[in-house]
C-alpha cells in the first residue's frame, strides 16, 4: 500500500477545512437568523389555487 505525499495530505486537510468552513457558517447563519421557523402564521402556502385568486383579484 502506498502511502500519500505531503502535497496530497496539504490538499485533503484543506478541503476539509474548506468544507468544514462552509458547513459551520451555515449553521451560524441559520442559528441566528432573527426569523422564527415553525410558526403556523408564517406559513405562506397558499390555500386555494391559483385561478381562484385570479378571480378574486378581478
């Protein structure tokens, strides 16, 4: 078996640090967003179809 180069072990660590990274500031953004998620008032599906808004419009 042969074993990896110093150059190979530079690039997987970072990678990993990149990934990690990424990963990490995702997770901060989402933990700290002043949204709240979940809340059945901030549901904006719609509940009737399309073409009945259209005529509701007009």
């Amino acid at each position: 078996m042969s074993e990896m180069t110093g150059q190979a072990w530079l690039f997987m660590l970072g990678v990993w640090a990149f990934v990690a990274v990424c990963t990490g500031y995702c997770f901060w953004k989402l933990l700290t967003s002043p949204r709240r998620f979940g809340d059945a008032e901030e549901d904006n599906a719609p509940t009737s179809s399309s073409s009945d808004s259209a005529e509701k419009r007009s």
